[in-house]
C-alpha cells in the first residue's frame, strides 16, 4: 500500500505484445543474419520501445544512444578476450593472472556500463547521470560477495543493501540526487521469509529423495527408472525451491527499496508488487517460452513490465509541472552533452 498522504502517481506501460513481437522477430531475424552485428541495433530498438512506452503522467522515457556506440563497446570487449586468448595460447600462466585482473576490472566496467546507460535515458527529456566511484564498486562487487559466502549466505540482506545504495545513490535525474537509507530488520524479513520456503521445500524434497534413494539400492528391482528417479526429483526440488525464493525475495525487496528511496527535494517512490502473483507471473511466462521455443518470449516481456508499471508509484513533492520545470532548469545550468563513445552496456530493460 502506498501512504495515503502522499499524491503518489501510477507508472503507465502502453506496450502490447502484438506490436512488439513484430519488432522483436525482426530484430532476432537481422541479428542472426549479421552474425550478432545487429544485435546493438535490437538493444537500442528494445530500450525506445520500452521507455517509451513507459509514462508518468503523460510524461515518457527515452533512450538516446545509438547502435554504433553500443557495437564499438562490444567490439572492444571481444578484441579483448581474443587478444587474451592468443596471449594465453603462447604463454598459458598468462590466465592465471587474467582471472586476477578481471577481479578488479569487473567492477569498473560495471561503472562504465551504468554510467552509459545512465546518460543515454532521460525522463521527460531530463538525462539522467552516474557517478559510482571505483573503490566503493570493489567493495559492493568483491568485499561484500566474499563476506556473503564467508557467512554461508546469511548476510545476503547486507550485500542487498549495499548494491542498492550503490546504484541509486550514484544516481542523479537533472543534476538531482537519489538516497537510499534503510534498516537492515525489512531486508532480513524478507530474506527470512524466502529461506523458510526454500528449507521447507528442500525438507520435503530430502525426505522423498531418501525414500527414491533407498529403493535405488534395492537389489530386487532392476527398473532403470528407479536409478534415474532420484536424480530427477532432486532436480526439481532444487528448482522448486531456489526459483521460487528468488523471485518471492524479488518482490519483497523491490517494495522495501522502493519505499526508502528518494530524490532530492523530498520526491518519493513507492512499489506494490506481491510475491505470489509475481511468482505467478515468472513460473507461467517459463512454461509460455519453454513450450513455444522461444515465440512467447515478447509476450512474457510485456506481461511482466505491465505489471512492474502497475505496481509503480512516483510522488512529486509539489505538482508534477513544477517539478519536472525545477529540474529542467537545473539541468540547463549544469548542460546536457551526455555520451559515452565505448558504448558498454551490462543489463537490460527493468522498472
């Protein structure tokens, strides 16, 4: 629920499957045709059609950067693995120190990516901007997955936090600035409540598997399903249990993140989604896809935006008008030539 004292305004998706299957299948069509070459072009082609078809009251997103840009950056990283690859075919220790190095350049390309994308997308053709710095990237991306696995997991809601603040507080809208605070108790909750489905379903899971097991061992039945049932049924448990975790802590967390957000000057953000529909919405958008190769794919995508967009709420502090002319106005005093010319991109579309 959002607070009810709050103007909270609803995120908009306009996008149909129908219209964007048509661009997708072109899309797939040309990049296989030129050997991956188009794909920059598909991601430029999806990202407009997404954002703009993506409003707040009437107002809509876009994106800016071009093909080429993107085609350079990808380009510049594959010269780079060939590059490593001969050099490691002459000298073989060389990949020892290659993995060592890609520790550390990781991060920073995870920087670059953020700051392309972040520059190249604007709102109501205000940009957006990053500005992560490297050392706090090392410790989100290297520091704080180590302490995680150090842990046996238990401290995934600090690693949560942390690439939270991370990313949203490097963020700026207009030459505005986002913040991030929350308590870790929501976090733990969260995590709390997709552990106990993952325990329970492996509990249940561990009981069957050894009942499975024990009759694979039975010297008077030779059925060869009766070896292979145990390893399908582990299979599925771990799948039931993992998957289901994962996307119920998802939503959990997207609320929480969305609530403790805010951008300067008092606007806040808000975020309704529900772990059951969602969990709903991710298994039966698999089985489309699974069941029609890949041919569902589009209507998956728009599915799952319209319901992230529907669950989105964005309150100005003041009218909307007079918000969005506050920091048209501060972005004009701080100028508007954003591009990055390396054009890396990590991620994709997400609300």
């Amino acid at each position: 629920m959002t607070p009810e004292h709050l103007d909270f305004k609803q995120v908009k998706f306009h996008g149909r499957a129908g219209e964007w299957f048509g661009i997708w299948i072109v899309n797939l069509l040309l990049s296989i045709i030129t050997i991956g070459i188009y794909s920059a072009w598909a991601k430029v082609r999806m990202l407009r059609y997404f954002y703009g078809n993506t409003e707040i009251e009437g107002r809509t997103f876009d994106y800016h950067a071009t093909g080429g840009q993107i085609l350079i950056g990808r380009l510049i990283v594959i010269g780079a693995f060939i590059l490593i690859s001969i050099l490691s075919g002459i000298f073989p220790p060389l990949i020892l120190l290659v993995y060592i190095a890609a520790i550390f350049v990781v991060p920073y390309l995870l920087i670059r990516s953020a700051r392309f994308n972040a520059r190249n997308t604007s709102w109501s053709n205000v940009r957006f901007n990053f500005d992560g710095d490297y050392g706090d990237a090392i410790a989100t991306f290297l520091l704080f997955p180590m302490l995680v696995a150090v842990t046996l997991y238990t401290t995934i809601p600090l690693l949560t936090r942390k690439a939270q603040r991370f990313y949203i507080e490097n963020h700026t809208l207009g030459g505005k600035k986002f913040s991030f605070d929350c308590d870790l108790g929501p976090l733990y909750k969260a995590f709390g409540i997709a552990a106990l489905w993952l325990v329970g379903v492996l509990v249940v899971g561990g009981v069957l598997l050894g009942s499975l097991v024990f009759s694979a061992f039975d010297p008077y039945n030779n059925d060869p399903m009766v070896q292979v049932l145990p390893i399908l049924v582990l299979y599925a448990f771990l799948f039931v249990g993992f998957f289901p975790a994962a996307i119920l802590y998802r939503a959990l967390v997207r609320n929480i993140v969305y609530a403790n957000t805010v951008l300067e000057g008092g606007h806040r953000f808000a975020s309704t989604t529900r772990p059951l529909p969602l969990l709903g919405i991710a298994v039966t958008n698999t089985l489309a896809v699974i069941l029609t190769l890949g041919l569902a794919l589009p209507w998956a995508q728009i599915r799952l935006t319209r319901y992230l967009a529907d669950n989105t709420f964005v309150a100005p502090n003041g009218s909307l008008d007079a918000f969005v002319s506050e920091i048209e106005q501060d972005q004009s005093a701080i100028g508007d030539a954003f591009s990055d010319i390396e054009g890396i991109d990590i991620g994709g579309v997400g609300l």
